[in-house]
C-alpha cells in the first residue's frame, strides 16, 4: 500500500476550501473522511487484539494524524492533533474524531459517537475525545 504525504499547511488549506464551499456542512464531510481512515486503522490493530489502542496510536503517530495519544475506556487523549489549527473559536479535529470512531466501535463492537470537548486549536492543552454513550 503506497501513502501520500502532504503538509499541515496543505491539510489546512484544504479543509478552508471545503469550508469555503459547504461551511459548517464540511465538518460532516471531514467527519465521513475520518471514518474511511479509521476503518482500515481499526483492521490492522484488529490483528493485534492484545495490544489494539497501542497498536492504534503507533499507526496514528506513524501516519502523522498526532504527536501522542493515550486511550482510556471513554476516550482519548491528544497532543499535537495534525487538524488543531491555532485561532480556532470551536473544536477542529473532525477527521480524528471520526477516525476514534470507528476505533472505538470495533473495539467496543457497537455504534459510539465521539465528541471532542477541548482542543490544542482554541488554546486548551490538549485535545480530548469523549466517547458518548
């Protein structure tokens, strides 16, 4: 499987199109994308049940989505979030949300739905992700 690499500052501009375009509608979109993403990084922990939240982050790290990540049972912990642009006035990680997602639904094998409660974009330490029941 061949990756592609592009930068924060593409990623960025990239999502400021879709913006520009859909507005608020795009975050559903990035959403969607994240799922696609989180449904083959899922397959692949999925193979290492005994480790699956290690084996996660270490692809998510590895694929460049964030710095660190440190999964509980209700969600996660994030730092340096590729989607946590500075100056944002309202969460930004719609695609990691997506992605933890489907993390958590196959691990937790039912439907889950992630909300992200602060983020490194607005000024807040970290981004942390809520799995809601």
């Amino acid at each position: 499987m061949r990756f592609v690499k592009i930068s924060q500052d593409e990623f960025r501009k990239i999502g400021r199109l879709y913006e520009g375009v859909m507005s608020f509608a795009s975050y559903g979109l990035f959403l969607r994308e994240g799922h696609v993403f989180g449904e083959d990084i899922a397959e692949i922990a999925m193979k290492h049940p005994d480790s699956y939240f290690k084996t996660v982050a270490k692809t998510l790290k590895a694929r460049g989505w964030v710095e660190d990540i440190i999964f509980s049972d209700t969600g996660a912990i994030v730092h340096g979030s590729v989607e946590a642009g500075d100056g944002q006035t309202d969460p930004s990680c719609h695609r990691l949300r997506g992605i933890l997602e489907k993390v958590y639904e196959k691990h937790l094998n039912r439907k889950v739905s992630i909300s992200e409660v602060t983020c490194e974009g607005k000024g807040d330490g970290q981004c942390e992700f809520k799995v809601n029941d």
